[in-house]
C-alpha cells in the first residue's frame, strides 16, 4: 500500500514538472516570437530573413492565467549577434515580472558568390557567379545582392570558389594599360582636334593619367573616356 502511494505521489510531481516545462517551452516561443515582430517592426527586416532565439532564458514566471509579453526597450541599433531586450512579462493585465532577455539574431540574404576562382584583375562575366543565401555575419565587407552590379567589374585581389563577392573585392576595370596606343582629344573654344598618343600609365575611366603625343613627343596629362580614348586640355 505504501508503495502504490509513493508512486502516485511520483506520478503526481512528474505531471506537475511536465506541466511547467510545457508552459515554460511554450511561454519561450511566445516570448521569441513576441521579440521577433518588435525586431520586423524597427529594422524593416523580412521575417523569412532573420532568426531570434531567446539564449539562456531562465524558467518563466508561472500564473493560472495566460502570459503575456511586452517589449519595453531593446538596443539602439539592432545587428547580428548578441542582443538584449527588456521584457515585461504579464499576467492577467498586471506586471509579473520585468527583465533583460538575452537573444542571439541572425540575419541571411541573397549575395553574390562566385562559381569558379578568378584571379587578380579579372573581368567578372554573368557565367562566374551567382546569387547564394548567406549569414551576412560571416561577410566582413558589403556584398552585393545584384548580379548585374557586378559584371565587367575588375577583381582587386584572387577569389577563391564560393567567396562572397564584396564591394572590398572589386574595382572599376582598367582600361587603358601602359604602353598602349590610344587617341588623344583636345576640345577647346569649340575646336575639336583627335592625334595619335601613347599611355604612359594605366587607367580606369575617369582616371587622369600621363600620356605623350605620338607626332611632337610632349607629354601631359588626360582623363580616360575609354579603352581608346584620352581628353587633354
């Protein structure tokens, strides 16, 4: 008899810890979901772009009613990583319990990454990348999320398969190399005059570079128009 006692007073307090780590589960995804909107509501964050998760939340407040959850303050500018809100937890429209919750929020959107390694100064074609979800914690610099804004760009250093394209990456194309023949322009006072030159340095478009003009062998100084042109004064 004793022991059929002690065993529905067991069955008892099992039902009683299961009962309250169910509403404490349950009052945590409330409670994320709850941090969820108000992070949605000041950063304009799609909800299909970043997870919270509540980290090292202790056992919820337990009431005979529903709990209910209001964000009372949360950081000044809202990023990845560690994140700290102050929470009111309610309990029949009064305060239960006031506190700071601790949260862990990623953030993922759609980069550019490339599909095949390329080296320093390279020209980056549409057959080259593509667009990858990605933890924007793991980039160090911008990236871009527009394949379109990278074609024909030039890459600054090598580029592994699968890196993130960056803006640190990339650079405006050179268009003009050292040594190379290019056209000289000159337009002044409504005179236009075109004579045959070479590069002395190399450029990007709108870059100022020294050129020497191919007939009198002076030197000076133009802008880049293009693969082929200079403008000098």
């Amino acid at each position: 008899m004793r022991r059929l006692y002690l065993l529905v007073i067991m069955a008892a307090v099992l039902a009683v810890r299961c009962a309250e780590a169910n509403q404490s589960q349950g009052g945590v995804q409330q409670l994320e979901s709850e941090l969820r909107n108000n992070v949605a509501q000041r950063t304009g964050w799609k909800p299909g772009d970043f997870e919270l998760r509540v980290i090292g939340q202790e056992a919820l407040p337990l009431s005979s009613g529903p709990l209910r959850f209001r964000v009372l303050r949360g950081p000044a500018n809202i990023v990845p990583g560690m994140q700290s809100f102050q929470v009111s937890f309610e309990s029949e429209g009064k305060d239960a319990l006031r506190a700071f919750v601790r949260t862990q929020i990623r953030l993922f959107e759609d980069v550019v990454v490339l599909v095949k390694p390329l080296g320093r100064r390279e020209l980056v074609s549409a057959l080259d990348v593509r667009l990858e979800r990605r933890e924007l914690a793991s980039v160090s610099t911008k990236p871009y999320t527009r394949i379109e804004d990278v074609i024909g760009k030039q890459t600054a250093r090598p580029i592994a398969a699968s890196e993130v394209v960056t803006e640190a990456v990339l650079e405006r194309p050179t268009l003009i190399r050292s040594g190379s023949a290019i056209t000289l322009i000159y337009d002044s006072d409504g005179l236009h005059v075109e004579t045959s030159g070479i590069a002395e340095e190399a450029g990007k478009a709108g870059d100022f570079i020294q050129v020497k003009n191919a007939a009198s062998g002076k030197t000076m100084r133009g802008q880049v128009l293009n693969e082929r042109t200079v403008k000098v004064n």
